[in-house]
C-alpha cells in the first residue's frame, strides 16, 4: 500500500490512522460520547479540546464521536472534559491523586480507568493540555486504562520568533514570516493558528511574536489594532498569549522625542501610552521582551542609567495588568580587544547583571541564553544561571539551528540541552540543577516565575522549520519546558510515532540517526569546548575557524601556532571559571579536572597536550572530525531503509538533505582538519589530511586534467577548496577532462562543486562522451540556510552519481555552464571504489 503524501504542516498532529495490525481493546478506546463542561463561547481553549478529540477519534481510529454539553446526554463510554470548578458543579468529586495536578496552573488530570473517562483541568487551557496528552496516547498506539496527573515545570513556556516586519526572518530558514509582510500583520493568518495549535500540544503558553532587533512600527495604531489584536485573538483559543519584542529606542524613533532616557518623564509618559494602546487591543497580553545594550541596540547604559532602571521602567506599566518584562542577559561588548588577556565575553552577563540583583522589579525577568556565549555546539551553563538570587530568570534556547546546520543538517539539540538542564551548579554546596532552579518550587532561589524561552524560525514553508526533522526540535523543547527531566531519546521516539507512524522499524531507524547526529555535528564542527568554528562574520553556517580570532565578538579561540584554547582560569586568564559556585569552579579551574569535552573552552594548552582520553588535542581534532563526517555519511543509507515506509513526499524531501548533509560534513571536516594542520604544523597520525587517494583535484597543475574554458581561480577561504582553489568557467561555458587510471570496477563519483548565491550554474557529467548525469547550481532555491556569495565553505557542495562502471582508460568529462555570476565552479571529482568516504 502507498502512503498518502504528506507536506508537513500537520507536523506531530497529523493524528494518522492506528494499523489494525496494532490496534488492541486496550489502546482503542471505544469511546461514544464526549461531554464538554462549562459553558463556553467556542473560542475557548475547552471547546478546541472536544474538537481535537473528535477529529483524533476520527484519523487515527476511524471513529465518530458525539460532542454533547451534559452528562444526561451521554451515552456509551464517555470522555468528560472541562476545568475543576465545572466538573465540580456537576456534583462529581475528584480522587486525591488529582489534586497535586489540578490545584497548580496549567496542570492536568486523566482517568481512563471506568467507562466515563476524565479529561479534567486546573484552568481551561489546562483541559487542551490533558485532551492532547489522551490524543497522543491514542496515536502511539499506547493507550490503556491509566490515571495519569502532569503538571509543568514552570509557568513561563515561551517562544521567540526573530520575525522582521517586512515577512523576513532574523536567522530564518524556513521560509517568510507567519506573522508579517510588508510592514504589517499578514491577511490570513491560518497558519499562526496551525502554529498555536502546535504549541498547545506540546504546553507552551506565549509567543513573543517579532524580532529583538525590534522595529517600533508594531506600535503603531494600525499594525496594534487591525494585525497584533488578529493574532492574539486566533491563538487565544489555543491557550497562547502573545508578547511583543520592544525597541529600547522606541520614545526617539517613534515617539518623536529626544531622548529614550529612562528616566525622563516624557519616556516615561510614552510607555505608560504605549502599554495602554496595546493592552485596549490584547487585554491579555504576556508582556515584553527587550534586548538593549546588545550587538548596537540601545539601551539604558547609552543613557547612563543602569539595566534594573531601564527593565523597570518597562515594568512598572505592566504591573496592573500583570505583565511580565523578559530582560535579554545577552549584553556584551562586541568591539572587544583580544589583545588583552583578561577580556572574555563569556563574563559578561555576570558582570553586567549579579551586582543589580537587588534591584529589579517584580515582574521583570532575565532571559538567560543556555551558555555564556551564544548557542554553540557546546557550552558550559551560563553562570548567570546560578548567581541571580532574588532576581527571577529563565533560560534560553535556540530551536532556530542558527550555529547548528541551519535546518539544512539534521541535528537533534534536546540532548544537548537536556545536559545543560542536568548540570549541577552546586550553589552553597548544595545540589542545584539547573532545571531545578528554573523551578517555582524546587532549587536554590525558589522563584516565583521563571522558566523557559526559545527562539524559533518557523516560516511559511509547509515543513515550518525547512526540514521535516528539525521539528523534533520544536517537539522536544516543548517537551523539555514542561517536564525537563524527561530522556531526550523518550521524547524524540514520541516525536517520532506521532509524525511517521507506529512501525518499530521507523521508530528504531529515525531514532538513531538523530540521537548520533549531535555528537556527528560536535565531531565535524568544532570539538572539546572550542565552539562551533563555522564563518561568524559572515553566515554562522560553514567552516571558518580563522574567523573566531582577530575581531571583537569574542567568540575567540587564541589559536596560533602552539597551542589553542580560551584561558578562563581564575589563576592565569580571564577569571570565568570563578563566576561558578566553588565546587564547579574548582573543576574548571584546574586542567586535570576540567572534562575533556569543555578542555578548550577553560584551558589555553598546547596541541601536543594528551587529554583524558590519552589522544593529543591535535589528533583528538583530526580524529573527531573523520569520525563525526563518516557518521554523517551513513545518514542517507539508514534514511533509504525507509523508503515505502514513509510517504514519498516526505521520503525525498529528507533524503535531498541528508545527501546534501552528508556532502558539506566531509567539506567541514577536510576544511577544519587543513587549517589546524597548516597551523599546528603537525601531521595526522593517519596521514588522512590533504591526502585523498581517490580525488582529482581540478585546480592543480596535471597532464591529467585538461580545462578547456575553465581557469583556477582562488576560493575566499582557502581550507575550503583542495590547495585552495577551485576552476571557473571563463565565459559562457567551459569543461574539464580528465582521463581515469583505475581499476576496472564499479565506483561511486562525487563531484565538488560551489553553489552559491549569485547564480545558478548548469553541469553536466560526461563518461567517455556518454552522460553520467546533469544538475544545476541551484541550492538556494532548495535549502534554506543563509547562502554566500563566495567560493568558500558555505557554498562548498558534494554531489554524487552512484554505481558507475568505470575501466582504466575512460575519459570523464564535466561541462559547465555559468548561470548569472555563478561560473560553475568545481574544485574535485573523487572516483570512490564501493565503501570508500574520501
Ligand atoms: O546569535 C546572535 C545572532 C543575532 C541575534 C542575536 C541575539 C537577534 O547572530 O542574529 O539577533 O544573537 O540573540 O540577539
């Protein structure tokens, strides 16, 4: 049988149908009736949850069931659903186990255990946490009689999304913005209801809906009255709320005054008026995010004050209706001089923030990014994390694959975010995980209000994020905010039964390469701590590992030819290992004691110097990186063991990007591997770098290899290409020729070539005159991560043809033809005998 093809945007709610293979009386539940409680205006998050409870009976059971407002009415089993206080009208009580659950917010109650099965919140969006608990048993194939209470973790489970006024999106790869176009909120806003609808399924309750590189024009009265008030009535329903990114300027640019003084009485007057337009359109609005004093936004220092007088100053007109200011911790110098030994960013927020921890107002909130820098492939938890006490925070995430492939490599985070909510930051000697301090009730602080943010990309492609996989991200930090103890690999096999469907085989294959392809991304991008050594003056997406040094965004390594690693120690650097409590710090302040995997992100050490593992930092690099790209290379074929097991449309789309994945790993590894070697000067053990015995590369000087309209020309970022250059077509059209010397035998050929944004280029790939196969240059119109315009190790490409029959003597031809300023260019073919990765 053929699986419908499925675009995604029903994501983990497609509710498919249970096969009858699986399907046994205790996970059918044969419901009859549903019976919603209270009386409700359909706009209520209780009347959504018998909705999706009827059309789950339908899609995954193929089953009718009735929605009926009382109990007389019921008939047959029956699904009651509805907040405590109506239950409790109808004269019914509730068994004690419930009421840890349904006495906190947000909490919720199952019980499946008689034939009137119960559906009971603390509040009514609580009833469409519970209704998509019950709908998610029932697609996986897991339901049973059961009583089952969840409660969340905290009460801030929020989304970021960096979306632009003119539909784009800050860091975006996944299409325009669901929000904006053209400096105002979209017509048809159907897709933000999908997108809250999501959100409900997995807890989260707010969405702070433009970038923080905020554009005050969201204040005005139109874009307030006729498009935030649109978007926060279609995801009411749903249990969201809606938030605003503010701009620290907003009283100059927009207010027309001629100061953003926070202590100016007219600022102060402007926020006062703004508050009240926007709270006459969103009565219930979440509050503010403010980002100020960052990457050249201003804020209250370019004024003088301090960040506690600009956050409450936002505060205080949020009071009365109860809104909350998330203040961004991510202030920072980024003009910082490396010359100086003891300038570290990762001290920043510490210093910017502990000394003012008396200071801030109730309902202001630090919204912390998971490590001191920003989202790299590995960090140790902020300190902040650990040093505000009276002070409420809550941490950031980053679902966006900003650093991390850009939704263009498959790469599940959860686990590596799981390890930074499991860290132990022994405040006063005590246990203090970090999830337990973003915890009302547990932990060190005990806050109040604290918990989670993080920023998200979806866009208007029907896979939100760009890549089918990269929702198990969007999945998973739900998840995680709810309950941050949960397994990683719990939740991504969830993810997993809810988006393909039950088959244990699917769940086994998806399972695996996701949980490998973070520690693949670690092993190819940057390893023991160093960060994610992609371009960060350009793209964050490709290999540039000189780019970390030599500027002020601090993002640095001090690499030269000796050794490598950010001296963070109290003792001979920059202090930072002492912003932990004193047991942390201990470790981190000592190289013997520092874990491997964060060696280089505390301890400046030779290349020579042997880690724990008993392998030398060099080698543990080059090592890494073959390994971490050879994992890579097995994703297409354990995705290609699907194929009739997943729709088609579905199976291609992850297919396409894996094959592509597993194309740039190899560029990030050989790119990675030649700078280190050229630096270090010290060899590979193995001999692997620089040395492929199956490539021809085409730039080099050989009798080999003939260009015909082709000339060598030099890529931007020399690791990138073999000997640092690749061939272009001097004017219209031009090919390479090469005459093989191999083995009569099958291979695989791969073709390096640059995709770049400035064109799009025509190849084709010739054996002995005959085609082997075409493609075209043309990537940008089919992943969506940011693109260059440069032959470097963004553009750098791989593609292959398969199982081809090759005899010493045949001539292998490409011809390419430049498309707009993209000059077809190719930097190696390798002619790869069965199982070979070079
Ligand atoms: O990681 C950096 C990003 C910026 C972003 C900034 C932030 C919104 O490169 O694009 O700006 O972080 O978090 O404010």
């Amino acid at each position: 049988m053929t699986l419908p093809n499925e675009d995604g945007v029903a994501a983990w709610l497609r509710y498919g149908e249970l096969p009858a293979s699986v399907r046994t009386a205790a996970n059918s539940a044969a419901v009859d009736t549903i019976v919603v409680l209270g009386d409700h205006n359909g706009k209520s998050p209780v009347t959504v949850a018998g909705q999706e409870l009827t059309d789950g009976f339908r899609n995954i059971l193929g089953r009718t069931v009735t929605i009926v407002n009382n109990l007389s009415a019921a008939s047959g089993t029956t699904i009651i659903i509805g907040t405590l206080s109506d239950y409790k009208a109808t004269g019914q009580a509730v068994n004690n186990d419930a009421s840890p659950f349904l006495s906190h917010e947000d909490g919720y109650w199952l019980d499946t255990t008689s034939d009137k099965h119960l559906v009971l919140g603390s509040n009514e969006r609580a009833v469409l946490y519970g209704a998509f608990d019950y709908l998610s048993r029932l697609a996986q194939g897991t339901f049973s009689a059961f009583t089952f209470g969840s409660r969340p973790s905290a009460p801030i489970r929020w989304i970021n999304q960096w979306d632009n006024m003119d539909g784009s999106i800050e860091r975006g790869y996944g299409g325009k913005s669901l929000f904006f176009t053209d400096g105002r909120i979209v017509d048809n806003l159907e897709r933000v209801r999908q997108y809250a609808r999501l959100m409900a399924s997995i807890g989260l309750n707010g969405i702070v809906i433009n970038n923080v590189n905020a554009n005050a024009s969201l204040l005005g009265e139109d874009n307030l009255n006729n498009g935030v008030r649109r978007i926060a009535d279609i995801m009411r329903p749903y249990g969201v709320r809606t938030g605003l990114a503010l701009n620290f300027d907003a009283p100059r640019t927009l207010g027309g005054l001629e100061t953003s003084d926070p202590l100016d009485a007219g600022v102060v007057k402007f926020w006062e008026d703004v508050t009240k337009r926007v709270y006459a359109a969103v009565p219930d609005l979440i509050g503010y995010t403010i980002k100020a004093n960052s990457e050249g936004q201003p804020g209250p220092l370019s004024y003088g004050r301090t960040l506690a007088e600009g956050a409450n100053m936002l505060a205080k007109p949020l009071e009365p209706y109860g809104g909350l200011v998330l203040y961004r911790a991510f202030v920072y110098d980024h003009h910082l001089s490396e010359a100086d030994p003891k300038n570290d960013r990762a001290n920043a927020a510490v210093d910017f923030f502990t000394h003012l921890d008396e200071q801030f107002a109730e309902n202001v909130v630090v919204q912390i990014k998971f490590g001191p820098i920003d989202f790299q492939v590995r960090e140790p938890p902020s300190p902040l994390l650990a040093r505000l006490k009276k002070t409420r925070a809550a941490i950031e995430f980053m679902v966006a694959q900003e650093y991390m492939g850009q939704q263009s490599h498959a790469v599940y985070l959860a686990p590596e975010w799981q390890e930074i909510l499991a860290f132990d930051m022994r405040v006063n000697g005590q246990q203090s995980l970090v999830r337990d301090i973003l915890t009302t009730d547990k932990g060190p602080f005990t806050w109040s209000t604290t918990g989670y943010t993080a920023v998200v990309n979806v866009g208007n492609d029907s896979t939100w994020l760009g890549h089918h996989l990269a929702m198990a991200n969007l999945y998973a930090y739900g998840r995680l905010a709810w309950r941050p103890s949960d397994d990683a690999k719990d939740i991504l096999e969830d993810w997993i039964r809810l988006t393909f469907g039950v088959d244990p085989t699917v769940v086994s294959a998806i399972s695996s390469l996701l949980m490998d392809s973070w520690p693949a991304y670690e092993g190819h991008s940057g390893n023991l701590g160093v960060q994610t050594l992609c371009d960060i003056l350009y793209t964050h997406y490709g290999p540039s590992p000189a780019s970390q040094d030599g500027n002020g965004w601090g993002q640095w390594t001090r690499a030269d030819s000796q050794g490598i690693g950010m001296d963070r120690s109290v003792a001979t650097g920059t202090g930072n290992a002492g912003q932990y409590h004193p047991e942390v710090a201990t470790v981190w302040e000592d190289i013997s004691k520092t874990p491997d995997n964060l060696l280089l992100w505390f301890h400046h050490v030779p290349y020579t110097h042997v880690l724990k593992s008993g392998k030398t930092v060099i080698q543990h690099f080059y090592d890494a990186h073959y390994e971490g790209a050879a994992t890579v290379q097995t994703f297409p074929q354990r995705w290609a063991s699907l194929k009739g097991k997943v729709d088609d449309a579905r199976f291609e789309h992850i297919a396409f990007k894996l094959a592509y994945q597993a194309g740039h790993a190899i560029v990030w590894r050989d790119s990675v591997c030649r700078f280190y070697q050229t630096m270090s000067g010290i060899e590979d053990d193995q001999k692997r770098v620089n040395n492929h015995k199956w490539r021809i590369p085409l730039a080099a000087p050989s009798p080999n290899v003939v260009l015909v309209g082709y000339e060598p020309v030099a890529v931007r970022l020399p690791e990138a290409a073999s000997d640092g250059k690749a061939v272009q077509t001097t004017g219209e059209t031009g090919s390479v020729k090469t005459t093989l010397d191999v083995e009569d035998g099958t291979y695989d050929l791969a073709v390096n070539y640059f995709d770049t944004l400035v064109g799009r280029a025509k190849y084709e790939l010739l054996l002995n005159d005959k085609s082997v196969g075409k493609w075209e240059g043309n990537l940008q119109d089919r992943l969506g991560h940011d693109f260059s315009e440069y032959l470097d190790g963004h553009s750098a490409t791989r593609i292959y043809f398969r199982g081809v029959v090759l005899k010493k003597g045949d001539v292998l031809t490409i011809v390419g033809r430049a498309g707009g300023k993209e000059k077809a260019p190719l930097d190696y073919i390798s002619v790869l005998p069965e199982g070979e990765v070079d």
